[in-house]
C-alpha cells in the first residue's frame, strides 16, 4: 500500500485485566490525516484500545507503535503529540474555561503567551470565546464537551483521539460537535475515534473498524462495509406483536437477500425496497408501518455480529 | 473560521524528553493555581489554629501547670514546652488533610489525574508535584506558626527556625505514605477512620501535650515508632536548646526513612492507578 510508515501501527494488541480479555488481539494501521474509527457496543474494547494508544494503559502482548516509537518507553514524547479527549470530562469544574486551558497547555510546557494566543483562537474554534472567564460547572454537556476538546487541540496534536465524542448529548449538541471535527478533519488533523453511534461513524470516518467482543469483525471505508455486508435498501416492517412471527414467515417467500427477524421489527435487505414492500403487499402482509432506507452501518453490525449495536 | 493549527500537522518539532523535575513542576503550578481560589480561607485557619491553641492550652491551663509541674517539663514554661510539640503536630494536621480528601478527589471527583496522566505526564510526575505542593503548605503554615509561637513569647533559642524544616519533614513523613494510600481508595469513607484512630490518638499521645514518661512504660516503645513522637521532641529540644547531634541525626534519620518509604510507595500506588 502506502510507502509512508503508519502513525500508528497495531498488530496482535491484546489487553487483559485479570482474566478479562478486554481486546484480543487487534490489528490496525492508521495513516496520516484520515479520520479513522472504531465501532462497536459498550464493552467491545474500544475504549482500552483508546487507552492503550493514549500511552496510558501499558499492552498485555502484541506490537503498538505510535509516531514511529513505543508508547511503555516512550510514552512522554508520544503523548506531548497526542490529543485526547476522554469519554468522561475531566475539566476542572471549578476553574474558568480559560483557566481550564492554561493548566493544560502548562501539562505541555508551553509558554504563558503562546497559550493566550491559542486559547483566543480555539475558543473561538469550539464558539465559546464569550464564556471564557466563566467558570466550568454550569456550562452545558455540550460546551463541556467542546471545550474538552478545545483543551486537546492546545498541543497542536498530530493525533487527535475521541473516545466517545458526542455520547450523552442531546441531537442538537451532537451536530455541533460533529461540526467542529469535520472541519478539524478539513484542516488535516488525523483524528481516531471510539463510538456506539453509527450514524457518527458514517459522517466522521474515512475508515473504521467494527470491533465485537474484544476482535476486529470487519474493517473498510463506510461505504465498502455498506456494499459488503449490507444491500442498497433495506425494507423495516413492523407488526402487532401477536402477528409478528407469522408475518416473518410469510415475508420469507419475498425476493431479497436476506430476513433479519428482531424483537421490535423484521428486516428486509433487498436491492429495492418499494418493489419489496409491493410483494410483501401481494403475499397478503399488512405491517402496522413500513420504511424503506438506505443500507447503514447498523446493518453492516448486525449481519456481523447478529446483534443491533444498542444491544 | 481561522485555522485552530498554526502549522501543518504532523510536523510537531521533537526535542528529547523533559525531566521528571520539569514535568513535576508543571502539577505543582497546576495546585498553585487551584490554590488560588482558597488560600484566603487556609491562612485563617493557619493562624487562627496556632492562636486557639497556644491561648487557650499554652497560657490559660498552662498557669495550672506551671504552679506544679514545672520539673517535669525541664524547668521550662509549659506554654515554651508545648509551642515546639505543636508545631510538629500541625505539620502532621496540615500533611493528613492536604494528602487524603485532595489526592482521592482527584481521581475520582474532578478527574484532574485522569486529565493529567493524558498529557506528557506520567503518574510519577503527577504524584510528585503534589508533594511538592504539600512541602509548600507545610513551610508556609510552619513559618505562620512560628510567628505567632514568637508573638506569644513561646520561642526560647533561635534554634527553633531550625524546628520549620524539621516540622515540614515530620509533615512529609506523613503525607507520602498516606497520598500513596489514599490514590488507591475506591471510597471515601476510609478517610474519616485515617482522622479518628490515627490522627487523633497521635496528637494526644505523642508528647505534644505532656511528656511520654507520663505513659505507661508499655505503651511508650509505640510512641517511640510514630513519627510525630521524632518530629515533637526533635522541635521541643530545638527550643528549649537541649538538642545534640545524636538525637538530631536519629530524629531527621527516621523522618526522612519514613518520608522516602511513602515516596516508593507511591510511586508505584500511582502508576497502578492511573495506568490500567
């Protein structure tokens, strides 16, 4: 592939607490200026995975390199490059938004004045120039999110990692913090990010990984995994519960790739999806709702995995 | 909407490692700034403490018990005898408060060793700044204490400056072992036995307020291993001129063993906590 060594390389990474395998054995590149992601439900290593590339959690076996040097060895030089912003907030509540980033741009050993002239311009970036002197605590999820990760920019990272960017906030909340990160992303910071969300994954992710169980099931662009794994349109049906093991299997003689019957819904992955709504029709099938949709991400999980990701 | 990176990224410049000396430094500024917020309220208490205490045990019973026990305390005032005793039991007050609510806090409370574990930091680092925050503390509330011993006319020898860094030092030989304990509490309630059936008994019982021959000779060998016993008598020979170098190098020898001891441990107590 690329003749320029990868920021960060994994192979056969594996994190164990005790007897828990948290991640078993995962293999990764990232290279530079791609957003790159890690999908998968709570408990699927993802955050470890994050930690272990944060240099703050030391591997149980396999190979890491980050920037080209050991994160057990190195782990002061790659992290004065990193940018992190954790799944929990770790502002200090107490202190002004701008106190917040002169502590942090200090961890980094920068001086006063070129945190000032940072701290102007990355609150402006995250648009809270206007509560710069105000204190933390009653600051809303959505700004304590976006100034954490204002606070991860202070370094000029090479690598911005996100471990869960956007959960706990409300939709509108979530729309800004995407926002912001595809425009890092414009700017060419490589960003690696953890989420549950795969409408998130979809819109952030030049490339992601869909991580089950501590493994690797599946790893492409968005659109790859879609096309491999999933049909252009998907057929949603939704029954009266009493009728709906008996629709599933009438649905089963209507033409389509595949039928995924779910507690709440029977799934259709067809090529067209109004056609397969008309034969579902003709076969006497009359759902309390039908929607047709484009093939997704959650598609891509559930065929991998055989379970929804909220799961 | 300006560009929030000022160069192309990837290209950060690369020097070699900071020192550990640096990168701890960099925690310390990190308490400095948050002490900003309440160190109006710490210097009362610092110069308030000293004034309750040498008022009303140095001055009021102290006049019951110069009728009396004058002997028994070298011949010296009781207020000139317990001033110095007291100076090493605030320090140990000042140690176990700095070092048990803030370390555990911040780990679990407001997350600032999470946040800073994240940067060039290392749990090491972490840990060290905050010790040397804590050495602060103790200087600062030590030197406050002496003025005021001073203005109650408690100081007997100029020696006694020389009780400040020894009292700072029964102080560290308190927090180190106790910050290496307290980072790795899961609750808080753990705490308030730490105040109750360690703090206490040892104010009472190291010689701050009477001599430990006044203890029953079988407890007295316990008063011996307690470093507040080291720091009070260190401090009280100090001021009342009777030190000589064997005590000097017996009393500083054990403090500092135990300050290292807590150093060590806490070392490895941080790195366990916040590298999982």
């Amino acid at each position: 592939m690329s003749a320029v060594p990868p920021l960060i390389r994994a192979r056969g990474l594996v994190k164990r607490f005790g007897s828990f395998t948290a991640v078993d054995g995962i293999d990764f590149d990232l290279q530079r200026g791609e957003a790159f992601g890690f999908l998968g439900p709570n408990g699927a290593g993802k955050s470890s995975t994050m930690r272990m590339i944060g240099c703050v959690s030391p591997p149980s076996a396999g190979e890491l390199s980050i920037l080209g040097l050991d994160p057990v060895r190195d782990g002061r030089e790659i992290r004065a490059r990193l940018g992190v912003v954790p799944q929990d907030d770790t502002l200090d509540v107490e202190l002004t938004v701008r106190e917040n980033l002169l502590i942090y741009g200090r961890y980094f050993g920068l001086p006063r004045d070129v945190i000032r002239e940072r701290t102007a311009r990355l609150l402006e970036f995250v648009q809270l120039s206007d509560r710069a002197d105000d204190q933390v605590d009653p600051l809303s999820g959505g700004m304590k999110r976006r100034l954490t990760i204002a606070r991860s920019l202070i370094n000029e990272p090479d690598i911005l990692l996100l471990d869960e960017p956007t959960t706990g906030l409300d939709p509108q909340a979530r729309h800004a913090v995407w926002d912001r990160l595809f425009r890092l992303k414009q700017q060419g910071v490589t960003l690696v990010l953890t989420t549950h969300y795969m409408d998130e994954a979809e819109q952030l992710c030049d490339r992601l990984v869909v991580m089950d169980a501590g493994k690797i099931a599946a790893g492409g662009t968005p659109r790859e995994l879609i096309e491999r794994y999933s049909t252009p349109e998907v057929l949603e049906l939704r029954f009266d519960p009493a009728d709906h093991q008996q629709a599933a299997e009438k649905l089963a003689s209507v033409p389509a790739q595949r039928l995924e019957v779910l507690a709440d819904r029977v799934l259709l992955y067809v090529e067209d999806g109004d056609s397969a709504l008309l034969a579902a029709r003709a076969l006497g099938v009359e759902p309390l709702a039908s929607l047709v949709r484009r093939g997704t991400l959650e598609d891509v999980f559930l065929r991998l995995t055989g379970r929804q990701l909220g799961e | 909407m300006a560009d929030v990176m000022t160069r192309v990224p990837g290209t950060s410049p690369r020097g070699p490692a900071p020192s550990g000396w640096s990168l701890s430094a960099r925690q310390l500024r990190f308490w400095l700034t948050n002490y900003r917020r309440t160190w109006r309220g710490s210097i009362y208490s610092s110069v308030l403490n000293p004034v309750l205490f040498l008022g009303s045990i140095g001055l009021g019973l102290g006049t019951l018990v110069n009728q009396h026990g004058a002997a028994q305390l070298g011949g010296v005032s009781y207020l000139a005898f317990l001033a110095p005793g007291l100076l090493a039991a605030a320090a140990m007050e000042t140690a176990v408060g700095e070092s048990t609510y803030p370390v555990y806090g911040s780990v679990k409370w407001n997350k600032v060793y999470q946040a800073a574990v994240a940067s060039p930091l290392r749990p090491v680092d972490i840990f060290h700044g905050h010790v040397l925050f804590v050495t602060l503390r103790l200087a600062m509330n030590c030197s406050i204490f002496l003025a005021v011993a001073a203005a109650f006319g408690a100081v007997r020898s100029a020696w006694m400056i020389a009780a400040v860094p020894v009292a700072v030092l029964t102080g560290l030989a308190f927090a180190t072992p106790i910050e290496a304990w307290a980072v790795t509490r899961t609750r808080d309630t753990s705490f308030t036995m730490i105040f109750r059936f360690f703090m206490i008994p040892l104010f009472l019982f190291s010689g701050t307020f009477f001599p430990i021959t006044q203890l029953p000779a079988w407890l007295r060998p316990v008063a011996y291993l307690t470093p507040l016993w080291h720091g009070v008598s260190l401090c009280r020979a100090l001021n009342l001129g009777t030190a000589d170098l064997g005590q000097v190098v017996i009393d500083v020898g054990y403090l500092a063993v135990v300050a290292a001891a807590g150093l060590l441990a806490g070392n490895r107590c941080y790195r366990r906590r916040l590298y999982v």
